[in-house]
C-alpha cells in the first residue's frame, strides 16, 4: 500500500499521462474520423431549448426518505418507494396524506445507489382479475450465496449484496400489501450503478434493468466492466446471475426465464438486451416499444429503444461509436504498473492504461445505435470548467438521465401528444423530446422544463396528463442555479406537482416560488433538529469515541475510506466526482475554520453506508486521522485525536503543499 496521498500526488505529477485533449487525439487518430458528420438525434449542450409551456407547482408531499419510483395506481393514489426509508406508501395526490402499505425490513441500503428501488404494478390491480400484485425490486445481504469475488475487503457489505424482486399482494380491506413471494434472488448489486427499474410488459412479463455496477471508474476502478459478458449455462443452472451487470432482463412472473427469450451467443437466460451502462428508466409505449435512458459517463446519456438480444455497446461505446470525446480505458489491464498503484482520473489516462476508441469495436458495426443522446460534445470539449469548483461532473455534458416516462397522444399539454419525459439528476430538470409518428425516431432537440437545485428521480403523470408528479432524492450535488455547485436541496425528498396551466406565467425553468416556501415549513418547525436526518434518527452533536492519531490509524483509515467513501470522494480524495473533494482547495475553504470534531460527525451522521453513525466509532475516527494526514497533517505533531475536550475545540489544519 503506498504511503497517504500527499507523496501520491507528487508521484502522479511525474507519470506520463496522455490527454483526451483535441491535441493528443488528432495526433493519433484520423482526422476523417474527427470530422464525421454528426448522427441523427445527436444533441450538444448548446441545442437544448427552454420549454415554454406553462405551469404552476404545488409540493404533495415531503419527508421522503429517498423517493426512488413514483407509480400513478388505479386507485388514483400515488404509489412510492423510499429507497432508504424501505417503505412503499401510497401517497394521495390531493391531500398529500400518506399511508404506509408495507415495510420492508430485510432491505439494505449501505451505500448512496441500492435499497428499496424499483416498484411495479400489475396490470390486473384492482381490475377483480384476482392478480392484485405488486412487485418490488430492492437489495439485500445475503451471507449464503458465494460472495462477490470482486470486492476484496472481507468486512464490506457490498461482498454479500444482492438484488431481489418480490411479489407482494394488495388487500385492498387492509389497504397494505402482504405475503411477499420471492421472484428471484441473488442478482448482483453493488455500491454503484445499481439501475433497479422495474415495469411489467404488455406481454405480462416482468422487464428489470441492472447497472454495470460502477465498475471500471472511481472506487471501482480496477475492476473491470462485464456489460458484454454473457452467461454460461453452467452458470444458469447453479442460479449464479453474475453475468447480469450491465443488461436488461426480462422474467416471467414467477422468475424462470420466458422460453421466447432471446438466445445471445447460442443461450438463453433472463438477458433481454446488454451492454449498458446505467440504465434507470424504462417505459412501454401504447404500441408496445420500449423506451430506455442510460446514464453515459463524461458525455453521451443516451435515449434507446430496448430489442430483444440487442447489444448497446457498452463500455466499447458511449453513444454513437463516432470516437467524439469518449475512449474506454482498461483500467484493470494496466501495464507494467498494477491498476492499484495508479489514481483513477475521469480526465487523463495513465500511460499504463491501454484504451479503445469506439471504432476499434469490431461489434461497432452490428450494435443497436440510440434515438438520441444527452448530450454530444467534440474532443476538444474542455471538461475541467473552473465555475464548477472542482465538481466537475456537474457541469459535464451529460445531465444523468434518471427515468423515462411516454407522454399519450391524449395528453392535455398542446403539442405533447407522443413524446418522452425524462428526469435527470444533474440539472434538476425534466427534459421533454418529440417522438415521430410511428414512435421509433425522435424528431427536434430536447427542451428544458423546470430547471432547480434539485435532483429529479423519477415521475408519474395524472391519467389526463395536465399533471407531472416528481420525485426529487433527499440529498446530494445538483448544479446551482447561480452557477456552480449546490449541496442544499430546494425540495429534499419530496413528491412535486407541476401541472399544465395556460393561465400560468411560462415557467419553463423556476419551480421555486412555491416549492422553496413549502421546503421551509419544514425546517421551521424544529430548529435545533438537523432536516437531513430522519426524525427519531436525529442524535446528538459532539459525542464520540476519541482515539489516537497513529500511523497505523492512517492505514486502517485509507483502507475504510477506500470502501466506504471512494466511490463518490475519489481514491485520492480530490478526484472525486460525486461529491466535494476531501482534499485540496475547495476542501480547505469549507474547513479551514472548522473543528476536527465537525469533520468527525459529519462523516459519521451524513454520510453513507447508511447514515447516521453504521460504521464503529473506530472507523470513522480512522478515517479522520487519514483525511487530515492528507491535508497535511502529521501523527507526531498534531495527537489530534487523542483527548476529546481538545479534540472538540481543534481547529482543522490545512497544510498548503504547493
Ligand atoms: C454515495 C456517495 C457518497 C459516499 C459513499 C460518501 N459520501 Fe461524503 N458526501 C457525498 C455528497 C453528495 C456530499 C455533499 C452533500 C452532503 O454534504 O451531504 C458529501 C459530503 C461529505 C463531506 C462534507 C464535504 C464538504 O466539503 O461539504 C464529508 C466530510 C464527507 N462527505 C465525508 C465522507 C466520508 C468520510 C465517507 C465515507 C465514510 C463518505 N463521505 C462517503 C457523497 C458521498
């Protein structure tokens, strides 16, 4: 293991890292492939156009604990899962009143992607069908199965994860839903990239779609994507579901695999499509096509029409395989140097790293291209802008596509009719884009709704379509309205209602007015409680185990920052692009004036693997030493973490290693 990150840093200045600069690409690739003529249903940032419809919005409800799936209900309720909060309720679009219809406790959310997620209703619900079924898609631990030989740290939760769908059935007497009835088992879940959307077909099937877990990038990155890797049949019979990262599935309702699925490479199993990366939405439309939004990495969040046994392209891919702004980096093949030793950077690839551009794919030419991507940028894009604060992500082109919805021909909105509805998490916005007639192209550019320092997970529409219900993640980063970046949430875990009003002023990008004001009664009624934690979870500030700031300390501290916080903060602490970095500029300038104790308890109740406080007070204390060793800190000099009198006064120092 080498030595805290200072030194790291050092030593990566000195490796020779090649760019994915305009310079570096034309030097090596032919310009004809640089001056391909776009494809169809390429937008770039700059196409987006602000929608003009007007409306006007109202909060239905608050105090989510992670609304994931917000479902429309033959009952006219709405029904919602809470990713965290493992409950599914049902929400009353008009009063807010929310019931809750069951809990599930066998749910475990350790870390910012996996939990209760997916939730859907069969057709045959409350129809007197007797099929009053629900399914449920959420993930689990279980110490039973082989665990997940990826994932080396023996104490991580994320070694015995895995991802089930249930079947619950409603009482409508009752008003809850009871005797769940396992579907299946054992799917893979990670602690990134778990997609978990789930609908039932119009063929009765269930269709499920599972991410590629994060691999390959961030605290993932040594280990390799597998979105192209297809069972064995050995597999299949052992109910080993390892090769289901990165696909879609489709299963019959009691789990076994529809004998009309596709045979890829000659077997057949659950996979309806594969080579995706993070896909977390889907929706059928009235003809039966189903619709998909992916997640693309730097640029490229794509819009597709799912095939059976069609390939996506994934990781060889991003988007159209037009080698504009995307390569796929090896990162788990480096050479001579091990994929460990190297820092994982979204931006420049080690020498070590050998890469593809999309059309050394020889399965470029037989993938099934997008409808649309979100959104296509040339090889000189500079994806490093300063107004972002280091949060780079945020103000990459793609907006993280977050679900997908079909707006009808009969909508109420004029000029709606037969498009899609997609919620993305970046820009906290609802992007709306025309299908042609006959549903499998789309025509224009994407237009922009209802922009706010918000993520938007996922939404529903009333039956009339006036209305667009949204629900919006309790925390996280969202782009700020006044540029840059912005932790504070306008409508933390909220249900929202925009509704189509041609008497309304054209709100096209402000939901704000009404949605900041209901946001504050919350925080209004205690002011001493801390609104980003549950009530009856709130805990007191400034306890806590003291311990010793050692060498060895620092150590255990990497290794439990590495599996629990890397994901998001970056294996070096400042390349992290999920959220703010724990090292460097914009690290220093929020806790340059701070407490040690504050950094402490921040980790401890904020921050995954569930929060507040699942990791022994050890650990966190570890993972103190570590964040302050690099930022400057010496075990010798600073015994910072030794008396807790002092420990709660001591400000934080900030060594300056330019
Ligand atoms: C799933 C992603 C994720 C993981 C995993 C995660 N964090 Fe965070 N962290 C965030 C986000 C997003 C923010 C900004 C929003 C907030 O403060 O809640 C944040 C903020 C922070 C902050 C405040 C930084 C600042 O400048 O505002 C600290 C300190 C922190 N995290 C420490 C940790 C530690 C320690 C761990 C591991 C135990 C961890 N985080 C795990 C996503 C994550």
């Amino acid at each position: 293991m080498s030595s805290p990150a200072g030194p790291q840093i050092t030593v990566q200045s000195h490796v020779r890292r090649r760019s994915l600069g305009a310079l570096a690409l034309a030097a090596s690739f032919p310009l004809t492939l640089l001056l391909a003529p776009p494809a169809r249903g390429q937008d770039t940032p700059e196409s987006v156009r602000q929608g003009d419809q007007p409306f006007t919005v109202r909060v239905v409800a608050k105090g989510l604990e992670g609304p994931w799936e917000v479902t429309w209900g033959p009952d006219d309720k709405l029904w919602v899962t809470e990713r965290t909060g493992k409950r599914i309720v049902q929400i009353d679009p008009k009063s807010g009143e929310k019931t809750v219809l069951a809990t599930i406790p066998e749910v475990e959310a350790p870390g910012g992607q996996d939990g209760l997620l997916g939730l859907a209703l069969d057709p045959g619900l409350l129809q007197g069908t007797g099929h009053d079924y629900v399914y449920a898609a959420y993930t689990y631990l279980d110490p039973s199965r082989a665990p997940d030989a990826t994932v080396q740290d023996e104490a991580s939760p994320y070694r015995h994860l895995f991802t089930k769908i249930v079947r619950f059935t409603y009482s409508p007497e009752g008003n809850k839903l009871d005797s769940p009835t396992e579907v299946i088992a054992g799917l893979p879940a990670s602690n990134d990239h778990n997609s978990g959307r789930l609908k039932v077909g119009p063929d009765g099937m269930l269709y499920y779609t599972i991410g590629d877990q994060g691999n390959n990038q961030l605290g993932n990155w040594c280990i390799p994507t597998e979105a192209q890797r297809l069972p064995t049949e050995a597999e299949l019979t052992a109910k080993d579901y390892v090769a289901y990262v990165g696909k879609s599935l489709r299963l019959a309702p009691d789990g076994t695999i529809p004998p009309d699925n596709p045979a890829i490479d000659g077997v057949r199993s659950h996979i309806f499509t594969y080579g995706h990366r993070n896909m977390q939405g889907i929706v059928f439309g009235p003809d039966g096509t189903l619709y998909a939004s992916e997640q693309g990495p730097k640029t490229d969040d794509e819009i597709n029409i799912l095939k059976s046994g069609g390939n996506y392209g994934w990781p060889h891919v991003a988007g159209f395989a037009d080698d504009m702004a995307y390569v796929y980096a090896r990162w788990a093949e480096s050479t001579p140097k091990p994929c460990a030793d190297l820092t994982f950077s979204d931006i420049e690839i080690p020498a070590a790293v050998p890469f593809d551009r999309e059309t050394d794919w020889k399965g470029a030419g037989r993938m099934t291209p997008p409808l649309a991507t979100m959104f296509t940028v040339p090889n000189d894009w500079n994806f490093q802008d300063p107004a972002c604060n280091g949060m780079d992500f945020i103000c990459w082109p793609t907006v993280a596509a977050s679900s997908i919805d079909y707006y009808p021909p009969t909508g109420a909105i004029p000029g709606w009719g037969n498009s899609l509805v997609i919620t993305t998490l970046k820009r906290g916005s609802i992007y709306h884009i025309q299908l042609a007639a006959d549903g499998q192209a789309v025509t224009g550019s994407f237009e922009r709704y209802f922009q706010s320092e918000n993520r938007f997970r996922d939404t529903a529409l009333s039956p009339d379509g006036g209305t667009i219900y949204v629900a919006t993640d309790p925390g996280g980063l969202a782009e700020s309205l006044s540029g840059g970046t912005t932790t504070e949430m306008q409508n933390p875990g909220e249900i929202l209602a925009f509704t189509y009003d041609p008497d309304a002023p054209a709100n096209a990008d402000q939901p704000t007015g009404t949605t900041t004001q209901g946001s504050a009664a919350t925080g209004g009624t205690n002011q001493s409680a801390d609104p980003t934690l549950p009530a009856g979870k709130q805990i007191p500030t400034g306890q806590f185990t003291p311990a010793t700031f050692t060498e060895a300390q620092v150590n255990d501290g990497k290794r439990s920052y590495n599996s629990a916080c890397s994901t998001c903060h970056g294996n070096t602490l400042s390349n992290g692009t999920m959220a703010p970095h724990l090292a460097g500029q914009a690290f220093e300038a929020k806790w340059k004036t701070k407490t040690v104790a504050d950094l402490y308890t921040y980790s401890r109740d904020h921050m995954p693997p569930s929060r507040p406080h699942s990791l022994p007070d050890e650990t966190y204390a570890a993972i103190t030493a570590y964040i302050l060793r690099v930022n400057g800190a010496e075990p010798g000099d600073q015994p910072l973490l030794t008396d807790p009198d002092a420990l709660a006064n001591q400000q934080i120092v900030i060594e300056n290693k330019d």
